[in-house]
C-alpha cells in the first residue's frame, strides 16, 4: 500500500507540474488510472494506499498556495478529498466487475465502449465532482 501511495503521489505531483498556474485545472491526471488500475488488478483492499497518496497530494497542493488555509481546515479537506476519490475509484471498479466481468477488458469491442464509458468517463468524472464539492 505505501507503493502504491508513492506511486500514486508521484503521478499526482507530475500531473501538477504540467499545469500553467497553479491551483489551474491539470490537463492530464495519471493518477486516476493508476488507483483504477491498482483496485481492478490488486483488489479492493488496496484502497487506503490510494487514499494515503491523496491525501498527502491535497496536503501539498492546500499547504503550497499563496496564502494557506489553517492546517486542521487542510487536514479535514485533504482527509475528505482523499474518501471522495477512493469511493469513486472503489466504486468504479465494482461497476467495471459487474458491467464487463473480469476478463481482458480490451478483448470485444463492446468491452472496449464500455471500459471508456465507465472507467475512463464516468468514474472520472464523480472523483472529479466529488473532489471538487470536498474543496466547497
């Protein structure tokens, strides 16, 4: 789990340092693919390594601005960014599970559609929601 974290916090750091400005929108996130990959392969029980490196990547981005929010308000958004992104990628590989089974998702077309519905879509789109509304 504190692989996965490291790995997770390393991608996140790396997606940062793309950004125009910080605390702008990121144009890539690899480390959406690598918790949904991470749950899909490894299992669910891998989940507080993805929240570890969420929350210590919210910690960083919170405690690097301008002007910094107290660090108990950092800890508590960080803490609730990191559950929000672990149900969505927790969540989603459930939904892949059920929706395309276990087997080689790239095999059928239909498979194929959807992976890119559910896993890069949709699943992306509620941790993104759902980090968002953690910072509000």
């Amino acid at each position: 789990m504190l692989v996965l974290a490291t790995v997770y916090y390393a991608a996140a750091m790396f997606a940062r340092s793309l950004a125009d400005q910080p605390g702008t929108v990121m144009p890539v996130w690899p480390a959406s693919g690598i918790s949904l990959a991470a749950v899909f392969l490894l299992g669910y029980e891998v989940w507080p390594g993805i929240w570890l490196g969420e929350f210590l990547e919210a910690m960083t981005a919170l405690l690097g601005e301008a002007n910094p929010p107290p660090v108990t308000t950092c800890i508590a958004v960080a803490a609730a960014i990191g559950v929000a992104v672990t149900v969505a990628y927790v969540s989603g590989t459930f939904l892949l599970r059920r929706f395309v089974g276990r087997q080689n998702l790239l095999d059928r077309a239909a498979d194929v559609f959807k992976f890119v519905l559910l896993g890069a879509m949709l699943i992306c789109a509620v941790s993104a929601t759902l980090g968002s509304t953690s910072l509000c």
